[in-house]
C-alpha cells in the first residue's frame, strides 16, 4: 500500500529545483568508499537546498506548510514541539521522490527523528524504485549498517535522534521513492536535518560505461571526450570541467584569463587570447599554455612560443641565436659587442677559449688555440711557420715573411746570412746586414752571402767580386 500511495502521489508532488550546492557533512565523514570510478554526489540536503543538479527531488506531505520548518530546523529547542491541541500537523510522512538522469547503485541516507518520550514510537521509511517490475526494494525494519546519536531535549521530555542508513538498490535504477512514516501514526514526531548521497553506476555525467568507467555515452550537457573516454560537463568557451578525483562530480570554472578556451584545469588552453602566444612541449599538442611574452627558454615566431636549443638559457629570432648561455655553455661571438651568438660546451674550429667565451680566430687559422693568431692548423692557401719542424703551434701565412722560404706546404727559415731567401735557407734573395752577396753572374737573383768574402774573392761595392 505504502509503494503504491508513493506511486500516486507522482502525480500531486512540489518540484524544487534550486540549483545551491549540497553538502551532506555528516554522510561525508562517514562516506562508504565506492569503487575507483564510480562518482558520488550530495543530492539532498535540507540545511542547504532540497535538490541538485542530477537528481530532481520532488516532496510531499498532508501540511506542507510545516513540513519545509521542520526540514530546515537544526537545533534542540522548542520549535520542535508539536502542538498536542493540533497533532494532525505533526510530521508524520514524508515522501522524496528522485527522477535521476543517470543509473544509481547505492545510498546513504541519514535524518534527525525528533519525538516526545514514548514507549512503542518506531520511525521507518520505505523505498520504492519506479522503473523496477516490482515498484518495490525493501523495507528497513533492520538497515544494513546504521548508527544511531541520541540527544536529550530538556524541553518537555523531548528527544532528538540522528539515524545513519546505508542502502543497497540490489538493482542499479534512476529513479525511486522514499517515504517515511510513523507506528503508531498519532505519535507527536517530526523528521528534520535529513542528507542524502547517493553513488553512480558510472562516472557522473556518464549514461553508460563498462567495467573500468570508460564511458561510452553522455547524458545530457555532458560531452564524450572519445580519446579519455570520459563525460565532460559543457561548460561556456571561457570555462572549463572542473573533475574532483574522488566523487567525479565536475563544476564549470573559469579560464586563466590568457586563454581563450581551456579544458582541465584554468591554464590548460586550447586557444589563447588575444596577445597571447602558444607553448607547446609537441606540435601535436591540443593542450598548451599562452603567454603574453616568452618564458625564458623559448622564443616568439609568428603566434607560438618555440624551444630554444639546449645551449640557449634565452634566445630570440631562431632556437640558435642565443641571447644568453645555458650553464656549461660558451657565447661565440662575431664581435666583442654582439648581443646574439651561439653557445658551444668546446669552442668550435676557428674559435679559441679565452675568459669564458669563444673568441674567434684570425682569418689565417682554421684552429688556433689561446690567442687568435695561435694557429693549430692553417686556413686553406695559408702555410705555417713553425720556429721547430716539430712546433704544433704556429702562425700561418699566405706569403712567407721576409727571413722564411715557402717549402713543402710551409715556411722555412732562412740561414741567418739571409734577409731574405728562396728556394734554400742558403738561397739568398737579399742579404742580412754586414752581410754581402756572392753572385755567380751579375744578373743572378740568388745568391749567398758572406761576412767575409772566401778566398779568391774580394769585397768591391758591397759584393764579392772574384
């Protein structure tokens, strides 16, 4: 009969469709843990608001004048008296009525049962599922798990009781009725501070899921995501589905103002604003985070922050042109005052290490070490000069200098009776001072010279004459 009356009064219910968030601490601290991915959600509580955003809780009761006063009371006073003279307005049924918009596994429910001192007083509630064959799961004489916290009120003998109800469906369903009501019916009682969570078949906001929570449809103003296979709530383009990892239940937040639109968390952006420029870790990344100017690290092209090379600590134009180095990183600058340059952990061939930087190399080094003109190895159409056939530094040349000959891809020194020479170190070219030539012709243009001419030759105008 109870089912059935919960049935019926379908039709002449009060719909309460305030949008406040629930709280249900008392269910909370005691809150059953659900599987990983089932979602959990607050649907009614009478300290707060009587519905939520899942759950369309419609209430009945013969006197619905009283019965919002009685909900709504939280402390052991004497507006919890019922009026003796007027027992037909005593809170003695209630009926919840939950049309869900997704499956259901299990609830806990807890209430506060205010009644005078009375032998034989027993409060119970019954649960009807609308979309089940029998219209009828259970009627709690004996809960599953219950905890009872009883307070006197010194106020007329009266007692305030807080009940704790765990509730198995048995069938998962997306809609039921819960009615309370009162044996004997004439006893002075009333039902207040009433919570009630209930647990999901899935993930809020999903219809279907399988057995690990992956979601395979929505239910409405939630959206598939088919590459996490999860139900995100629609949110407006400056906001975004904000998931608490324990219960699943999602709220819109807004973006962080540099972006555009975002998903997962404020500064997870899928566009920019106006402004703003994308950094992403891959090009292939739908999520990113926008910046009004380039972190270090990174550089500015076209609407994008890029990377900068490893060797860059700042770069800008291209991920080469560093602004500044990366630790254990050199600047090798084209001049003293360039401002972009790259950075290198050795010196590069035609750089030498000097101060902390690569400074360059003379034209006439392919490598050099400690001075620009420490030549290791000369450019191309460049001969060393080395003071030692064994020298590994030298200078480098184009034309040996005076005193040196070219030879063998190098250039050698002259004899020391030599300004200059070819061919030989003994071939003289021009002589040293206060040496003279000994020519074989008049026209010879190679020669030796002498401190002294040899004998059967004598010194006339500064040559050696036979």
């Amino acid at each position: 009969m109870k089912a059935s009356f919960c049935k019926i009064i379908f039709w002449f219910v009060i719909t309460l469709l305030h949008s406040e968030a629930q709280n249900c601490s008392k269910l909370l601290q005691k809150l059953v843990t659900p599987k990983a991915y089932q979602g959990y959600q607050c649907v009614f509580d009478s300290n707060t608001s009587l519905s939520s955003e899942f759950i369309v809780t419609q209430v009945d009761r013969y006197d619905h004048f009283f019965y919002n006063q009685s909900l709504q009371q939280q402390e052991c006073n004497s507006n919890f008296l019922i009026n003796p003279n007027n027992l037909d307005r005593s809170q003695n049924d209630a009926r919840i009525i939950f049309y869900g918009k997704q499956p259901i596994s299990y609830f806990q429910i807890t209430y506060g049962q205010f009644y005078y001192q009375h032998p034989g007083v027993n409060f119970q509630f019954s649960i009807q599922a609308f979309d089940l064959p029998n219209y009828y799961l259970s009627e709690l004489g004996k809960p599953a798990s219950s905890l009872n916290e009883q307070q006197y009120c010194n106020i007329n003998n009266f007692f305030r009781t807080t009940q704790y109800y765990f509730v198995n469906l048995n069938n998962v369903t997306s809609q039921f009725c819960i009615q309370t009501y009162l044996s004997p019916g004439n006893a002075q009682n009333k039902m207040g501070d009433i919570e009630i969570l209930v647990y999901f078949q899935c993930p809020i906001g999903c219809l279907t899921c399988d057995n690990s929570g992956k979601c395979s449809s929505c239910i409405q103003n939630y959206n598939l995501d088919q590459k996490q296979k999860y139900c995100f709530l629609t949110c407006s383009l400056n906001k975004f589905a904000q998931v608490d990892q324990n219960s699943t239940e999602q709220v819109c937040q807004l973006c962080d103002p540099s972006c555009s639109t975002c998903s997962g968390t404020s500064t997870s952006c899928t566009s920019c604003s106006n402004n703003y420029y994308t950094l992403k870790t891959l090009p292939s990344d739908t999520n990113f985070q926008c910046y009004s100017t380039c972190p270090d690290g990174y550089y500015q092209f076209s609407q994008d922050c890029l990377k900068c090379d490893d060797s860059c600590s700042t770069c800008t134009g291209n991920s080469l042109s560093c602004t500044a180095c990366s630790n254990s990183y050199y600047p090798y600058k084209a001049s003293p005052s360039a401002t972009n340059f790259q950075c290198y952990q050795i010196c590069p061939n035609g750089s030498y290490f000097l101060q902390n930087q690569c400074l360059q190399c003379d034209a006439s080094c392919s490598i050099c070490t400690g001075s620009s003109t420490n030549c290791t190895t000369c450019s191309s159409t460049y001969y060393p000069l080395k003071d030692s056939p064994t020298a590994t530094n030298f200078q480098c040349y184009q034309t040996c200098p005076n005193g040196y000959y070219f030879y063998f891809q190098q250039c050698l020194k002259c004899d020391a009776s030599c300004y200059t020479c070819s061919d030989s170190s003994l071939s003289c070219t021009v002589c040293a001072n206060n040496y003279y030539p000994l020519k074989t012709t008049p026209s010879a243009t190679n020669f030796q010279c002498y401190l002294t001419c040899p004998d059967g030759y004598f010194l006339l105008q500064q040559q050696c004459q036979k």
